[in-house]
C-alpha cells in the first residue's frame, strides 16, 4: 500500500469517525432526556420510548432501499445527503410541542440517518481493499460509540439546567460541527462501480445476502443483542432516579460514561477477531454481556455502574464483529444489501425491543427485564454456535489494487 493510499484511508476513517459520532448523536438524542419528556407529555415509559424507537424504525425501513440506492447513485452521495437532512430535523426537534408530530418527525430523521448507517460499511469494506477490516470495522464502531455517550451525556446534563429541549438543541448543535467535518473529509468512492437501478442485479444482491446461512448469526446478534442493549439504556434513567437511589438527572446522564467501555472494546475485538477468528471472539461478548446484566441485578448503585460497563463493553465487542462478520463475508456484488441487511436487523432489534423491554419494565420491574433479556442474549449465542459449525463458503481473493 502506497503512502498516498495509507493517507487517504487515514481520512476515511476519520471522516466516518466523525459521521458516525453525528449519527448516533442524532440517532438518540431524546434518550438521556426520556424522563423529563414523559412528564411532559404525561405518557408511560414504555410509551415515551416511542421517541427513540420511532427513530430506529425508520433507519430499520429504510436501511435496505436506500443501501439499494447507494449503488447507483454513489455511496459518498447518499451518506452526506442523509446526514445533512438528519441534521436540519434535529434542529427542528427541540421547538416540538406535540408528542404524535414528534414521533412522527423522529421516525422520519430516522430514515435519514439510514443512508449513512446502511452504506458505511460497504463503503469502507471497498475502500480499504479488504485489507485489515476487522480492525478499521472495529475503529468505526468505536466512533459510534463515542457519538452515542457524548449525545447522551451532554443531552442529559444540559437538561438538568435548560429543560429537555435545551438538552437536545445541545446535542444537535454538537452533531452539526461533526457533520461539516464529515462532509468536508470523506473522499469520494474509488472502488464502488455504480450499478444502474435496474431490478434483477440489485434483488440478485439481496438474495445473495438472505440466501447465506453464514450471515444468520451477524443477523441474529444484530436483532436480539441491540434489542438488550437499547432496552437497558432506555429504562436506566428511570431506575436511577426513582426510589431508592434518587439519582439527580444530570449526575444519571453520567452513567452514559460507560459507552466508554464500547469504545476500548470494539476497536480491541475488531483485532482480535483478525486473529482468533469471529465466532470465539462473539461468542465471549455475549458471554461478557450476560454477566453485566446480572450484575446490575444489585441494589447499589456502584455496582450497577460496573455491570453497566460490562454489559456495554460486551455489547460492542459483539456488535463489532457482527458487523465485521458481515463485510468480510458477503460477496462483492451484494455487499451493500448484506450491509443494509445488518442494519435493517440491528435497528429493527432496536425499534421493537425497546418497547417490549421497556413495557415489561414497567409491568414487572428490572429483574423481569433481565430475565428476558438474558434469554435473547442466549439466543443469539446459539446462532454464533450453528453458524461456527457450519460449512466455510469459498471466497473469490478480492484483485489487489495497483500501486499508483
């Protein structure tokens, strides 16, 4: 690899960096400021969450056509429009006084986040040359990690002293200097052939990517693992400052420190993935995410804030080389649906188990919670233990690209 190319990968990947601390800011700004929305709104907990799953619904739904889109139009071209919109709806989100029309716009700023969610790792699958890839999927994953807690924190700390639409005007305006720095360094596409948008080649990609037995794992862990993940950082706020710990609002927006763990995670699980393999490294942060959530079972707050940064940590470990799974094994010509496909699944997880988590939360309490949520954690690791047994698909080696 050419100095030139070494740099302009460096650029890539903080460019997308950056993208994805937009996106996620973006993605779950109402979430640390859940509480103060529903006693705004007079709604449940399980209701107001409509708020965050409203969003990842409509990244789920739109992930695959506008993933579909990107090949005719250019990966770049999607991403920086969809980030843009997204952006210009969140700054709208704060003047909001109406609980159905600010569902309504969330599930739209969704669908925009979507076209750069669904496109990234395709983007950087092509772009890199498959050189490495667990490693630079494990960097991206970290940057989403980094836009998730920084949202959250400086959402809910802002709250505190400027009510909820101060909080998320904060977290809009943190994601708008990131989206200017994302559109201003990410490189146009060099070795994505766009595809005319005719049919049969595109459905031929999406049947690629469902037909393949080896990607139900990635699919299952996406699904299962960030329906867990989404329901325990949606309810957290509730459970901290509810009695008996009476957390103040901006000292709970801390606990999204722990995004923190998924930062070091799953930049070291992307490496040691290229090294052990997918299924053992996966397998262990379902293992690890298991026992944060037992651990936050406990009544003082302390060791809650430790099973949370287990459980986070976990949670990434998993996510990123879910993720890492899926580029490294579809092929080519239907990368970019099987990327859509992982994230259509991932928020679809999102979309729905935040409300069925969150209502049983507020039916049954936190240890009902955990219990079903270990149980979607145990199923997904089954599918990682089928997938890891089964038979390896012969790969086509990808051309290595001139040294210019």
């Amino acid at each position: 690899m050419t100095e030139t190319d070494t740099g302009r990968i460096r650029r890539i990947r903080v460019a997308l960096l950056v993208g994805a601390l937009a996106l996620f800011a973006l993605l779950y700004m109402p979430q640390p400021v859940l509480p103060q929305l529903a006693a705004e709104f007079s709604v449940a907990p399980g209701t107001v969450a409509l708020l965050v799953s409203a969003g990842t619904l409509g990244l789920a739904l739109a992930a695959i056509p506008l993933g579909t889109l990107s090949e005719a139009v250019g990966r770049r071209r999607t991403m920086v429009t969809s980030l843009l919109v997204a952006e210009a709806l969140g700054l709208v989100l704060p003047w909001v006084r109406d609980f159905p029309l600010m569902v309504g716009i969330r599930f739209v700023q969704g669908t925009a986040v979507a076209g750069l969610a669904a496109v990234a790792v395709a983007y950087l699958a092509d772009e890199t040359g498959g050189r490495q890839l667990g490693t630079t999927m494990g960097l991206y994953v970290a940057g989403t990690t980094i836009g998730g807690m920084s949202g959250r924190i400086l959402g809910g700390v802002v709250a505190d002293f400027a009510g909820w639409a101060g909080g998320m005007m904060a977290v809009s305006a943190l994601a708008g200097v990131c989206t200017v720095l994302f559109v201003l360094l990410l490189p146009v596409e060099r070795r994505h052939t766009r595809q005319p948008l005719r049919w049969r080649p595109l459905l031929g990609g999406l049947r690629a990517a469902v037909g393949d037995p080896q990607l139900y794992a990635p699919y299952l862990v996406a699904v299962l693992g960030m329906g867990a993940f989404v329901t325990v950082y949606n309810v957290l706020s509730f459970r901290l400052t509810a009695p008996p710990l009476l957390v103040p609002p901006a000292l709970a927006a801390l606990a999204f420190l722990a995004y923190a763990a998924g930062t070091v995670t799953s930049a070291l699980a992307g490496r040691a993935a290229d090294r052990w393999g997918r299924a053992p490294v996966l397998l262990c942060g379902l293992a690890i995410m298991t026992i944060g959530l037992v651990t936050m079972l406990a009544g003082w707050l302390g060791v809650i804030v430790v099973g949370l940064v287990v459980f986070t940590g976990g949670f990434f470990t998993a996510h990123s080389v879910a993720s890492g799974w899926v580029g490294e094994r579809a092929s080519e010509s239907a990368r970019g649906q099987a990327s859509s496909l992982y994230q259509f699944c991932y928020y679809a997880g999102s979309s729905v188990g935040g409300v069925v988590g969150g209502s049983v939360y507020a039916a049954w309490g936190w240890p009902a919670m955990t219990a079903v949520l270990a149980c979607w954690v145990a199923v997904a690791a089954l599918g990682v233990v089928v997938a890891a047994g089964g038979r390896p698909r012969r790969r086509v080696p990808e051309p290595v690209p001139s040294r210019a």
